[in-house]
C-alpha cells in the first residue's frame, strides 16, 4: 500500500486543488414557449420539456 513519505501541507494542497477552476455558470436558453430556462429546471411560466407541469 503507497503511503506518502511526508504530509501535504495546507498550502501546496489548496494550491493543487485551486487549479482546478471557478464555479461556471449555468447553461440557460430559450425554450419553445421564448422563456429562459435552465438546463434540467421548471421555466418560470411552468413548463418542463414542452409539458405544463405546475400551474401558475
């Protein structure tokens, strides 16, 4: 079993895993109805993949 020879410190850890990228924002785009909508999210009109799931 590898074991490593000396402990990470905080410092080159953190810098390791900072590396990795920021928070993107999420994808959104119009739906057939004109409404912005998130990927995988209820419109705000109430629609989910063209079928009216909660009304308004």
């Amino acid at each position: 079993m590898a074991v490593p020879a000396r402990k990470t410190s905080k410092m080159k850890k953190r810098m390791r895993r900072g590396g990795r990228g920021g928070i993107k924002t999420p994808a959104i785009h119009l739906d057939e109805n004109g409404v912005y909508v998130r990927n995988h999210h209820v419109s705000a009109d109430g629609s989910y993949k063209g079928k009216q799931v909660i009304s308004k």
